[in-house]
C-alpha cells in the first residue's frame, strides 16, 4: 500500500511523539514510500512495560483523558490497553454503522457479552447498539445472566436477536436442550470474541430453529476494529474497513504482502484511528486469505486460524499467553519445547499441550500431572469449561518427532489450530 496523506500524518506523528516507534524505525530511511518498508512489530516487545503507563514507551501522551481494558491473559499478565474518549467514540460509531446491516428494525436485542474485570466486550457492544443506523432495543443481561431468567425475559419481552461469545451461548443451547426447550422467536444470533464452528452451529440451530447465525464483527481490545460483517459473508468472512483500519496479509516466513485470494498469511493491520497507542503493522495473531481482489472497496477476507507466530491463542472464552506458557515450562524445569494443538471435537474444543522432556530423567507423568494443575491455576476457567463440557485440556508428555513445524521453515509451531474455519457449502449463514 501507497503512503497516504493521512497514514503519513499517523506515522509522523507516532515516530515523534512514542519513544517506542522512533526506537522501531530508526533504520527506516525518510523517503520510504510504502507501508511494506516499515518492519512488522514485534509483540513482546510491543508490550514490553505495558505494566507502567507512566512509562511504557508506546504511548505518545500520558493517558489522563483515557479508557483502559485488559486484553486477556491471566489476573497478573493481562496487558492494558487504552483509547481516548475520542477514540473510543469513533471505533463505536463505526463499528455500530456497519453493525447496522445485521440488524432490522424494531429489533429487540440481549446483549450476553462479558463486563467487569477491564473487559470491553459488553461497553463495546453496548455503545455500538447506539450508533446503529436503525432502532433496535437493547436488553443488557451479560454474560453472568442465568439461563432460566434468559429464557423467560426471550419469551416474555419477545426478544428476537441474541449476542454473546459462542461459548456462553452454547452453555444456555444445551440448557435448553435438556428441558427439551426451543425458542422459536429468535431470528438472529450474533457472536463475536471467537469462531462459531460448524458443529457448534446445529447444536444452536436445534433450539433456535428460526434463527440465522453471523458474525457480529471482528474486533480486539488491543487492535479494535479489525472487519465488519455484513449479510453476504459466509461464516468466517469479514471485511475491512478502508477509512478506519488497513489490513495487511503476510507470507508467515517470508514477509511477503501477499494480494492473490486464496492465499493464508498471518493478518496485520495499521488502525488509522488510534494516536494515544498506534498500532501500525501489528500482527493479530491469526491467519487470514483474501476473499477479493486488490482495490475492492472493503476488500473481504476469511479468517483460516491462528498464527503459529501469535502471541495468544483463543479457546472459546479462554485466553492464554504463550510467554505465560514458556514461563511456566521454565520454573517447573520441565523443558522449552512444547505446543498447543486446538482441535474440535462437536461442540467441544479440544487443547493439548504437547512438551518434550529437556531429559529422559523426568518422572514424566507426575511432570504432566504438576503441568496440568498448574496451567488450572492460572487459568480457573480451564475447569469451569471442563465442567460445563465445552472444554477438554490435555496434558501429554511426546517425542520430537510429534511436535509440528513449519513446512518451509523448519520452525516449531507454538499453536498448531486444526478446527475447520470453512463452513460446508450451503451451511446456513
């Protein structure tokens, strides 16, 4: 991509005004002309004394006028990230506009997302409802609402749109399911925060028989807006939003920008909104193709999984952080080499931690059992997932030759993600 005048004026002033982004580009030459020239962030070093906004050198202003939320991990690891009260604004307003053609009016809305905690999820949605183009009504229940008070405020109020992360939503299908109960009134359900995979789709569609199933958007607390869903995606599919983000697709080895459709990269984008922390050439972590070619306006691409060069990795509403997972191989001195495989198994995900033993000397199934207990400790929702049967955690012990690596590189894959991103031909959208 060109240099815009615009983007000119972003890079500008970021390279002025954060200590970080000087650092970053102190070898790139004045006269760059493309967005190609300037190196792709690194993420731990992105968020290298994030901890202490006094200071973390990313920020270009001390955050006195500013939102803060967490962007996932454990209590003591997530990373803040900020917007300002304008910032704030324009990423609502323009993702409640495009958030506009999922919905029709006279649309009575749940809102199941997550608040608290520096969660953004449900102010997010919230605030997006408002700038919708059409009057929707609002019912914000989140994501802590017991299944049977939703069930009788979904008949009683006539609520016809649910919207809430996959994993909270199939807790309240299979309560439903038990008591052998289907909401007929539901004709949309939107769900955001992670993929909705094929199976987890027929087990929603048995109690929501009416509804239809789309992407509420795609969007992080770190990144913002990434792409918006409108109602000729399929599942998976978004599009960018020119005049708030630019997204880019990268050879994950080589770097190359890749433009041909079809082709899986990992996903970066520069948001072109966000000046108090700039996020330009920052990888999100997962693996996109593009669906349109080059110059479509609001180019459409696919989501194809996750990096193997993410930072996090996504399971239903469980985040984890690979430096968490590498720190914790380390002070339990089991060994450096390990992978996170994320398979699907029905409306369950499925995620073993492979690792490799740094000697044959371990007592191998106490190590795994001591790993196990560990990475629930950090992470108590492992076992509330476990217990509500959309999760099982494995912990197995392998040999060299059981851990992935890249076909081109050679390079071991931290997160190895098997579920099926494409829907089969003629699934319901």
């Amino acid at each position: 991509m060109k240099i815009t005048t615009a983007l000119k004026q972003l890079l500008d002033f970021s390279r002025q005004h954060s200590g970080y982004y000087r650092q970053h580009w102190h070898q790139v030459p004045d006269n760059f002309t493309r967005l190609a020239d300037l190196p792709v962030i690194d993420p731990t070093r992105y968020w290298r004394d994030s901890h202490d906004l006094d200071q973390w050198p990313v920020l270009t202003a001390a955050g006195r006028d500013a939102l803060v939320f967490k962007t996932g991990g454990s209590t003591g690891s997530g990373k803040l990230s900020l917007f300002t009260r304008n910032e704030w604004q324009t990423l609502v307003s323009d993702f409640g506009r495009q958030l506009t053609d999922q919905l029709d009016p006279g649309d009575r809305v749940a809102n199941l997302f997550y608040v608290g905690d520096l969660y953004a999820s449900f102010l997010f949605i919230h605030d997006s409802l408002k700038q919708a183009s059409v009057d929707v009504s609002e019912f914000p229940f989140t994501g802590a609402v017991e299944s049977g008070v939703l069930a009788e405020a979904i008949t009683e109020y006539r609520i016809n749109v649910l919207a809430g992360v996959p994993a909270q939503l199939l807790k309240f299908a299979a309560w439903l399911e038990q008591r052998s109960q289907r909401l007929e009134g539901v004709k949309t359900v939107l769900y955001g925060g992670e993929s909705l995979f094929c199976a987890q789709r027929q087990i929603l569609a048995r109690v929501f028989p009416q509804a239809r199933f789309a992407s509420i958007g795609y969007a992080s607390v770190d990144a913002g807006l990434i792409g918006t869903s409108d109602r000729d995606c399929a599942p998976g599919e978004h599009r960018m939003l020119e005049s708030h983000s630019v997204l880019e697709i990268l050879d994950e080895v080589s770097g190359e920008v890749i433009e041909e459709c079809g082709r899986n990269g990992q996903l970066v984008i520069t948001n072109l909104t966000r000046r108090l922390m700039p996020l330009i050439r920052y990888p999100v972590g997962d693996l996109a193709c593009w669906r349109d070619p080059p110059a479509t306006a609001r180019r459409k691409f696919a989501l194809m999984g996750r990096s193997m060069n993410g930072q996090r990795v996504r399971v239903g509403t469980l985040s984890l952080q690979i430096g968490e997972i590498d720190s914790l191989m380390q002070r339990l001195r089991i060994g450096s080499d390990w992978q996170l495989v994320i398979e699907q198994r029905g409306a369950k995900d499925l995620l073993s931690l492979k690792w490799l033993p740094a000697t044959q000397l371990h007592d191998n199934e106490t190590a795994s059992t001591d790993l196990r207990l560990e990475l629930i400790r950090q992470h108590p929702l492992i076992e509330q997932l476990q217990n509500e049967q959309l999760l099982e955690l494995q912990v197995i012990r392998c040999a060299s030759a059981d851990l992935v690596c890249h076909p081109r590189s050679g390079k071991l894959q931290r997160i190895v993600d098997r579920r099926v991103y494409q829907a089969p031909t003629g699934e319901q959208t």
